[in-house]
C-alpha cells in the first residue's frame, strides 16, 4: 500500500519541479531581456527658447515614443552587440571616393566622400561631417546606413576614417589615433571648406568620435565656422570620470572594456613595424618595453597608459584624460548642439550623464535627448524579432538636420525682410 502511494506522488513531485525550472527560466528571460520595461518617448532636457519649441515642432521623434523590437530591443546588452551585426545585414554600400591627406608629422589622414542622391529639403549645399566610433571606419555597416539615409535625404557626407583603423591603409607615421585628437577630423573639414566653399557643415560624432567632434569645435571659435549644428550620440563626455566606472563589473562594463581592449590590441600590433620598428623615429617616451606590456593588457586604460597617451607626450595617463576629453570644451560650442544617449548604455555609466544634463541647463544651444532603450549605438526599430536596418537613431540626426537648416533659413529670410523694411524707412 505504502509503496503505491509513494509511485503515485512521484509525477506529481516531478511535475512541480519542472514548473518551477519553467519558472526560473522564464524570470531570467523577463528579467535579463528587460521585457517589464514601458515604452515612452525620450526625456527631453533643454532651456526654454525659440529654437527649442521649433525643434520640438519640427521633430517628431523628439516627442514621439521609441518602441524598439519587442523580445530583445529592451536590453541594451543585445541592442550593443547587435548594432554593428545582426540589425545591420540588410545594409547598403554607398559609393565614395577616398581621400588622403599628408600631416604635418608624416602620418596619412584617409575620409571618403559621398555626393548626395537628391536635392536637400532647403535646397542648400549641406555636408555632413562624421566621425565614426572607436576604432571604426566608412566601411562600418552602421555608418554605411546612416550615410545612405542622409544621402538620400540630400547631403553630401564625409567620413573620416580613423589612423591605423583601415586594415589595407598603412601608418606613415610611429602615431594612430586617440581618444580626443582632432588633428585627423580638423584636417577633414578644412579640405571640404576649401572644395566646396558655399557649403554648410552639419557635424555628427559617434561614441568617441562625439568627444572628438565635440572637442574639435569648443578649441576655437573660428572651428565653428560655417558650421549649422553639431550631433554627438553615445559618447561619456568625460574619460577620467568614466575610467574607474570602466573597471566595475556593474553592467558587465568590465567584460566590454576586455573586449575592446583586446580589439585594440589587434589593431596596434598589424601597424606593430609602423610604430615599434627600429627603422622609424619614435616619440621619446614611446619605449620598445611598451610593446610587451601591450601583449598582458587586458583594459583600455592599460593600452592608453603603455601606447595611446605616448603618441602625443602626456606625461600620465590622468593629464591624457583631462586634456582628450570634452567635458572642458563644451560650454564654449555656441552652435546647436545635440547630445543623445541611452538610459540603458551598458558602457556609458549613469553618472556621466549629468555632465550633459548639467550643460542642458545652462546653454540655451543645447539640447539632451535621453531614451529609456538604445544601448550603445543601437536604437533598433523593428516588429518582434528582426529589426530594421535604418534606425531610430539614423532618423533623429537626420530629422534634427534638416529642422535646424530649417530654422536658419528661417532666421535668415526674416533678418532679410527686417533689413529691407529698414532700408525702406
């Protein structure tokens, strides 16, 4: 009798296990896939002004909720490891032509250049110039997207291809590029200045490249000419802050800081004979000892301290910091100005983010755009599982563009009628 019973609550037990295994399962799929999160539109931190309430007017996605892919574009884990790949397959290849520039210090400075497919909104001549993420390049399929989009929406672009970046592009010179050199980009812009000198530049910097955008107008007034707006998306504003929030494993930030660690080193090391060679002339402090602390770095901040800060003779890697990053430049950026990130970026920690909050309030140019979802330059759009190639993110910098080009022909119809009026008088 005993052992009947005993036969007959067994299913029952294995039952209530696989429920429970069910369970589990099902609470790390909601949890880690962040599937109780709401959909909204971006937070909005501006100063109330004539130019905000026309972007808000003229904007829509400024205002309009952001509803990414329904399983997965809640984490931004998956949104940053998807940005360059899976949601980008679909990608165009637009057609450019590349341009090399000699430094002053013997290294070549590579940007291709692509002419716009249709006639701008405004019917100005506008070019965009970009500067891609870290370590990237024209040939990224994130910045082949947004090209084609801008394109077609009637702007030539330029991009800049980062030093030592482009695999089949030899250093010239013992340097590669840095957190916050705006030599390269600088270069860039001067050469679309003097070839096309009715344009009008609109500037977008990704990730690192928003620093260095950022950076590069806020060093001198005159860099700032000709320029319409300036867009930086997903940057951290400030390397020495972000540097101790790069080595905790909140987020998993220390993980992504290994992998892009490990990435630069397989981009320093194919240009290992350009910049540890005996046969080239290397900066004084840059040692051949450096060369085997490369090979045991297992961050970023190692990999700046041993090579990057070297390039350009910063005594410790803080000063390198200080003086790359952007944070002590962007009050002086008197064009408009904006600066986007996600709420759930794992690698750009919350407490960077009042470095932009902070400007937002002060600077009436400015405008912080703030989204619940993204991750790290992702911003897919999308049904259920398979996103969109164009994202939410390609749309907003175009769709800020073209309000702002708006707004200055705007401002210049009417200073010409006032003019006109007071000749009359």
């Amino acid at each position: 009798m005993n052992a009947m019973l005993e036969t007959s609550e067994l299913p029952a037990v294995f039952d209530g296990v696989k429920l429970a295994a069910v369970a589990a399962v099902l609470y790390v799929i909601v949890r880690c896939l962040n599937l109780k999160s709401p959909t909204a539109p971006p937070d909005l931190y501006f100063q109330d002004s004539g130019l905000s309430r026309f972007l808000l007017k003229s904007c829509p996605l400024l205002t309009k909720e952001y509803i990414p892919p329904l399983i997965w574009g809640k984490s931004g884990h998956i949104q940053t490891a998807l940005y360059g790949k899976m949601g980008r397959v679909r990608s165009p290849h637009p057609y450019g032509h590349r341009k090399f520039i000699t430094m002053s210090d013997g290294a070549t400075s590579t940007f291709d250049l692509f002419e716009p497919l249709a006639e701008h909104c405004v019917g100005d001549d506008i070019t965009m110039v970009i500067c891609p993420g870290i370590a990237n390049h024209s040939e990224k399929q994130y910045i082949r997207t947004f090209v084609d989009y801008a394109q077609k929406n009637g702007y030539r672009c330029a991009v800049l291809n980062h030093l030592g970046a482009l695999p089949n592009i030899e250093l010239t010179s013992p340097r590669m590029f840095t957190y916050g050199c705006t030599w390269e980009f600088g270069a860039m812009v001067n050469y679309i200045k003097k070839t096309y000198p009715l344009t009008q530049l609109v500037v977008v910097g990704f990730s690192l490249g928003g620093n260095i955008v950022c950076k590069y107008l806020g060093e001198t007034q005159a860099n700032q000419e000709k320029v319409l707006c300036c867009v930086s998306v997903c940057q951290g504003y400030s390397a020495l802050r972000a540097q101790e929030t790069f080595m905790q494993w909140d987020q998993c930030r220390r993980f992504y800081n290994f992998l892009m660690a490990d990435n630069m080193k397989k981009i320093i090391l194919s240009h290992r004979q350009a910049l540890f060679g005996d046969h080239v002339k290397k900066p004084q402090i840059l040692e051949d000892t450096d060369l085997s602390r490369l090979y045991t770095a297992t961050s970023l901040m190692q990999i700046d301290d041993n090579v990057m800060r070297k390039f350009h003779g910063y005594n410790s890697l803080k000063e390198y910091y200080e003086e790359e990053s952007c944070m002590r430049y962007l009050h002086r950026i008197y064009v408009p100005l904006m600066l986007v990130n996600a709420a759930d970026d794992p690698l750009v920690h919350e407490s960077l983010l009042t470095i932009p909050k902070s400007l937002s309030e002060k600077r009436e140019n400015v405008m912080f755009v703030l989204p619940l979802h993204g991750g790290h330059l992702g911003f897919f759009e999308g049904s259920v599982l398979f996103p969109e190639p164009l994202t939410w993110m390609d749309k907003l910098v175009v769709e800020y563009a073209n309000a702002i080009c708006q707004w200055e022909r705007n401002k210049s119809q009417c200073s010409d009628t006032e003019q006109v009026e007071a000749d009359l008088e």
